[in-house]
C-alpha cells in the first residue's frame, strides 16, 4: 500500500502539471475557435447519458416486477 501511495503521488502531480502546460490561449486566438474539435465529446457525453438512462429504466423495470411477484 506504501509504494501504491510513492507511486500514484508522483503520477498525480505529472498529471496536474502536465494539464497546466497547456496554458489558456491570447484573446485574438481564443476569439476565432469553435466547438466543431470537440465533436467526439458530446457524442460520447450523449452515449453515456443514454446509457445511463437505460441503465435507470432497467431497474425501475426490475423493481416493477419483484414488487408485483411480492404482491402475489
């Protein structure tokens, strides 16, 4: 569990720092970008939502049937 910890630390930091590079962009630049780059994002957005929605209606559905086994 220690080395887990001496491990994952360092990844962490490397990841936050790694993240920052990045930094924001001038004005001008951030002016003329749009959202049509990020296209793959809202459609995977859209399939979580969609999965979890599923997954809701599933055990409501289950629920539904035990609760009319019970009322048996």
């Amino acid at each position: 569990m220690k080395r887990l910890r001496i491990v994952a630390l360092p990844l962490v930091v490397l990841l936050l720092v790694a993240s920052d590079l990045g930094g924001q962009l001038p004005g001008d630049q951030m002016a003329t970008q749009s959202l049509r780059a990020y296209w793959h994002v809202f459609i995977a957005y859209a399939i979580a939502i969609v999965m979890v929605l599923g997954w809701v209606v599933s055990i409501a559905r289950r629920l539904a049937r035990i609760e009319a086994q019970l009322g048996q």
